[in-house]
C-alpha cells in the first residue's frame, strides 16, 4: 500500500507559493542575468522569501540544497525537454524517484504535454512515477500544459480544463497549469483536478498589477496558489514582490492593496 502523501509539506497555511527555476534547462540562460544566473541567489529568495517550496533540477539540488536550504522544502523535477521549439515535445524522464529522495525532496515533479504527438509515453511515464513516489511517500507535482501539433489553443480553457483532468487520473497530488484569465472557466478547471491542488504557473515577467490581479482572482476561485518563476527573481526587488503576492494569497488582500504596499517600498 502507498504511504499517506504528505502534501501537506508543500503548503504555507494550506496554500502555496512555489519558487520554480528550471528554466535555464527549459528555456535557456537568456532568461537570467549575471546576478540571478547564481543559483544561490535565488535559492536564498525561497529560503528568506519563506516560500512553500523550491521547485528545481537534481543537479541544481546536488549542488546547492543541502544544509543551508533544507528548510525550504525541495521538489525535484525529474525530466526536461530543452527550448528549441519542437512541434510535438516528449519531455522524458532522466533522474528518478529514489535519486530525488536521496537528494532530500519533499515532492517530485514532472511536466506532461499534453496534445502532443509524444502525449502516451509521457502517460506511461507518469504514471509509473506517481506509483514509485506515492511508495517513497512522496506527491508528485505535475506541470500541465496543453502542448503540440494536435493542440488548437494551448491557453483555451477546454484544453487547460482536459489536462487538469488527465493529471488527476493519472494520480498527480498537485496540478500546475496556466490561468488564461476565464475565472468562470477556472472554476471548471478546478472541478477537473479533483482532489488534486492546483497552482498557477507565473509566465514571463509582467506588469505587476496585472500579475497580482490574474493572482486575486484564482485565490478568489479556490486555487491552492503559484508557482513562480521569472516574475519573482527577475524582480528588481524580488523580497518586496515576494511580500505582495503574500498578500494576495495568503492575507486575501486585493491588487491594489497588494500594489499600495510594493509601491511604498
Ligand atoms: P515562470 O513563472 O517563469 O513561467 O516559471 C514557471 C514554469 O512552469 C517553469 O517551471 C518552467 O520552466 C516554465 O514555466 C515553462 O514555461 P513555458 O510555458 O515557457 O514552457
């Protein structure tokens, strides 16, 4: 038998604010600078941010979790695909369960494109890895998008709401999707995912208020909270933003409260 999943261990008062940093995999350096390219920069972001959890690659956790970071829960991502653009990506799996739970992971993650041509691997693949997990103890964190070549509209709500539904057969813990900005539609979303937590994922980094309001109005439908990533160490003032979306999610505070403050500082 599974032992219980502690999802627990990955929320902050019952919901999340993940700090995720793969993108130098998933996208390419060109998203860092020379201070934000230093892992340790963004890891002592979760660490005094106080986030829910550090979502990062194995060997980015080899070298820079251990001691100093071990407060910050770790979720270790365990496959990958690079940027260049592939009209069907097949993003496998290339470290495993027990190597992340060697590494001291709280949680495991994996993104699943669905509506690619590579989709049924993929299915395969999770689910054999939502098994192995559940057995370590651990929740497995889906990253969910609609991706690939039979795809019509990758941010359409159907589509969303389809691929929270197949990571909740699949037996994801928590599902991570984009917000497309139909709150009536998210809803559905969340009705799709089950049991499963859902967390927004951040996107490029954008105008503040226009981020922190997308965030008011997922809390406000019953998301467990973010996952984010460039619009918090890209921030030029990544600990006073960090605080604003403390706000939203954690105090129910509006935008423009949320805003009023981070201006302030
Ligand atoms: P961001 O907040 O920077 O968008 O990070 C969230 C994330 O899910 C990362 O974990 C991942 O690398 C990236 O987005 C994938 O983004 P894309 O949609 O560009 O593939």
């Amino acid at each position: 038998m599974p032992r219980n999943i502690k999802i627990d261990g990955l929320l902050t008062k019952g919901k999340a604010m993940i700090l995720a940093c793969d993108q130098g995999f998933e996208h390419g350096p060109g998203d860092f600078n020379a201070t934000n390219i230093d892992m340790e920069y963004v890891m002592d972001l979760a660490l005094e941010g106080h986030y829910s959890a550090i979502a990062i690659q194995a060997g980015m956790a080899k070298a820079y979790y251990g001691l100093h970071y071990k407060d910050v829960p770790l979720i270790v991502k365990l496959n990958a695909k690079a940027g260049l653009p592939d009209p069907d990506p097949w993003s496998r799996q290339h470290t495993s369960v027990a190597y992340a739970a060697k590494l001291g992971a709280a949680a495991v993650g994996y993104t699943l494109y669905h509506g690619s041509r590579n989709e049924n691997p993929q299915f395969v693949e999770l689910g054999r890895i939502v098994e192995e997990a559940h057995e370590y103890g651990l929740p497995v964190v889906v990253w969910n998008y609609p991706r690939g070549s039979l795809v019509k509209d990758e941010l359409g709500t159907d589509e969303i709401a389809y691929g929270a539904r197949i990571a909740q057969e699949l037996g994801a813990d928590m599902i991570k999707l984009k917000y497309n900005g139909d709150k009536e539609g998210f809803k559905w979303i969340l009705k799709c995912a089950g049991r499963a937590k859902v967390v927004i994922s951040g996107g490029k980094r954008e105008d503040e208020r226009h981020f922190l309001q997308k965030l008011w109005e997922v809390m406000d439908a019953g998301a467990a909270g973010i996952a984010v990533g460039r619009n918090a160490w890209q921030h030029p003032k990544p600990f006073a933003f960090t605080r604003a979306m403390k706000d939203v999610i954690f105090e129910g505070k509006s935008a423009d409260e949320a805003m009023k403050r981070l201006q302030g500082q």
